[in-house]
C-alpha cells in the first residue's frame, strides 16, 4: 500500500520534472526516497509563496492623496471665494453643522470634527471615506464654490497622519481643525497648518497638553485650549494619595470653594497663558453595567466603567466636559472667553485682550445648563437655565465694557 501511494506520488511529482529526469528504473530505491521528499518540499513551497507574499504586501489605503499643489495655487483657489457682506450663524450638530439654518452635509463621507468663523463664513471639516481615511475640506458658508481639499488624513489607533495637498506631512495624536487649515498635535507641542500660508509650530508650557476638543475657533481668535498633563496634576497611575487629593480638590472646585486650574487658553503668537478654572475629572462620563432593579427607584450594579466623552450615552450633551464650559469667539479685534469656572455657580465673560472679567450669570444653588451663540451680526448672546426659567443676555461684548470687573478685584484681596 505504501509502495503504491509513493509511485502514485511520484509520478504527480515527476510531471513536473522534464522527460529526460523521469526514468525512474534507473534510481535506487534511497534515490527515489529523497527525489521524492525534494518534490514534495518544492510542491508545497510553490503552492505557500504567493499566500505568504500576499500577506506580507502592505495594505494599500483607498483614500488616495489629493494631487501636489503649490500653496500660490491653493491661495488663489481661495480667493475665488466671495467676501460675505455679513456674517452667518453656525449651528454644531454631533454629526455635522448647519449655516443658517440649513443643514450641511459632504458627498464623500460623514463630517466627524469641524471648525467655523461666524464672520468670514470660513469652515473647515474632516469627511471620513473609509473606516479611519479622512479628507480634510475648506469652504465659506454661502458660496458657490466647492470646498478645496487641503488634505488627507489617516488614523490609526491613537496616530494621524496627514498629508497636505501641497506635499507637506504632519504626524501626531490630535488632528483639529479650525476654520481656516488644522492643527496637528503632539502632547504640548504641535504644528499649525494654514492653506496658501504654510506652518507654524505651537509649543505649550511642559505641565499641559493641546486639548483634544475645541469650542472655539484657532484660525480667528489665535487662541488654542490646553489640558494640565495627569502627571502634573497629581492623579498618574499608582499615586492614590494624589489621586485621592486632586478629587477632593474637584468637588471643592465643583462647589466653588477653590480654584483648579486644570485647563488655560495660550496665545499663539505671544504664548500669553490664560489659566481657565475647569477640573479635569469633570470631563469624564461614568456608564453602570450589570445591573439588577431592586425596587422602581433603585437598581444594583456591579461595574461602572468611566470615559472621556463630550457625549452622555443616551446622545444628550455631557454638560460637566469642558467642551461646554469653555467658549471663545473672536468680535472683530477682541477675543472673548465665556465661561462656567470654579463650581456650577457662575456663568462669566472675560476679555482674552484685556484681562477684564465680569458675572453674567450667578445663582447659588446652581446653573445646570447654559449655550453660547455668536450670531450673524457678531454679537455673542448667552442663556442660562435658572432653575425653573431660562435668562438671556443678548450682548456679551456690552456687558463687558458696562459691568464691574471681577478679576481686578479678585487680584485686590
């Protein structure tokens, strides 16, 4: 039986060997043994190859790089855009924004993060193609002209990697755009990319990060929102007693018993830090599983799992994150900072210029829930749920130059 499955196997093999090495009655039967083993081995490798180069090729991605231009061309791409007589309104939605009113919506991909200038109508947005492939547009709100892509972008767990239309390459771990060009950042430093300009760098002070959300625009107000590192804050990994210390000083900040700084707006070009009293515990969301009802109002869960998001899980906004708390918005000349700081208390405007800092809005028991719009004509209005009513102020920049300043007289005790 054996001998018959060789000679069947053989003569497979020989099939592909040339006539002139096939005579097989001229090989001892030790020659034929390892003929065969020879045959088998080249048989297997061949069949293995391809497989194994095939999953030794890269994957190619299937977004691919938007053609190299200059950025004289991509400069003259954007002056084709028509100045708008006034500005607009921008709405956020969480899975895009709206001009006027009127949703806006990309062909190629969902809209996943975006920037916006009120008063330009400038914006800049990320359209995810393909799972972790982005395209990188700029428009202004109004015109008839299509978004100019400025580039591409790749993400890959915690790392991007874009390249812009014009050749150049960024790698790092946040990719934020503003309303004209994106910020790349790595830690406290970055890299600021403004299409027809080119590159500036950004280095924040060593105990902070580059935030990775921003509500407010970089390109027009040339602030940018940094966090305090977690090593510099007390609450690393295996340090319980400074984890324990810097939660008790949140709920102290969250009642508005003590400040903690643990977020600051950095002027770009000066690198004029303006510390911002928001707790970075404030941003997490905590999510109970496993859980057993023991009566109608109380249910048992055995794991709670604790995340950062700008989102509560049902999709309503996450008001404790400091993406709420911390607006800045540019009123021709004067960037201004409004703000919910040092506990639930007090909803303040600040002028990022000047320094000057007045209450909007204050109730002791509270302000659960507040927005900010800058409307077409740049005036930014604010409205605060106080208690059972809501309150409006319409005018920010007035209230600003009319009210007392409350940071000088801070600073005085």
């Amino acid at each position: 039986m054996k001998k018959s499955i060789a000679a069947l196997l053989l003569t497979a093999a020989f099939a592909t060997v040339p006539l002139q090495a096939q005579n097989l009655d001229n090989l001892t039967p030790e020659q034929q043994k390892q003929l065969l083993t020879l045959l088998l081995k080249q048989q297997m490798g061949g069949a293995a190859q391809p497989a194994q180069a095939q999953a030794q090729a890269p994957a190619q991605p299937a977004l691919q790089a938007a053609p190299a231009r200059t950025e004289a061309d991509l400069a003259a791409a954007f002056s084709k855009f028509p100045v708008l007589a006034e500005g607009v309104q921008f709405e956020r939605f969480r899975d895009g924004f709206s001009v006027n009113g009127k949703r806006y919506i990309d062909p190629e991909g969902k809209i996943s993060s975006y920037a916006f200038d009120p008063q330009s109508g400038d914006f800049t947005y990320l359209a995810e193609a393909h799972t972790g492939e982005f395209i990188l547009k700029s428009g202004r709100a109004l015109s008839t002209e299509e978004p100019v892509t400025i580039a591409t972008a790749y993400q890959q767990g915690p790392l991007w990697q874009v390249s812009t239309a014009t050749g150049k390459r960024f790698t790092g771990y946040r990719l934020i755009p503003s309303s004209r060009g994106f910020v790349v950042a790595r830690d406290n430093t970055g890299f600021r990319y403004v299409p027809g300009s080119g590159t500036t760098n950004i280095v924040a002070p060593e105990a902070y990060s580059i935030a990775a959300l921003q509500n407010g625009d970089i390109a027009n107000t040339g602030y940018i929102l940094l966090e305090r590192t977690p090593e510099s804050n007390g609450t690393q990994p295996g340090n319980s007693l400074g984890a324990l210390f810097s939660s008790v000083k949140s709920l102290g900040n969250t009642l508005g018993l003590g400040k903690k700084e643990d977020y600051a707006l950095l002027q770009i070009e000066s690198n004029r830090l303006v510390p911002v009293s928001v707790s970075l515990e404030d941003k997490q969301v905590q999510v109970m599983s496993m859980c057993k009802q023991k009566n109608i109002l109380i249910a048992k869960c055995q794991q709670m799992d604790t995340f950062e998001s700008a989102y509560e899980p049902n999709g309503s906004r996450h008001l404790s994150h400091y993406f709420w708390r911390i607006n800045w918005f540019n009123v021709p000349g004067r960037p201004i900072l409004v703000s919910q700081e040092g506990g639930l208390s007090k909803i303040s405007a600040t002028d990022l210029n000047s320094g000057k800092k007045v209450i909007l809005f204050e109730r002791t028991l509270g302000i659960a829930n507040f927005s900010t719009v800058q409307h077409a004509n740049g005036k930014i209005s604010v409205t605060a749920q106080m208690g059972f009513s809501s309150e409006t102020r319409d005018d920010v920049l007035a209230l600003l130059d009319s009210l007392p300043d409350v940071a000088a007289k801070t600073a005085a005790n």
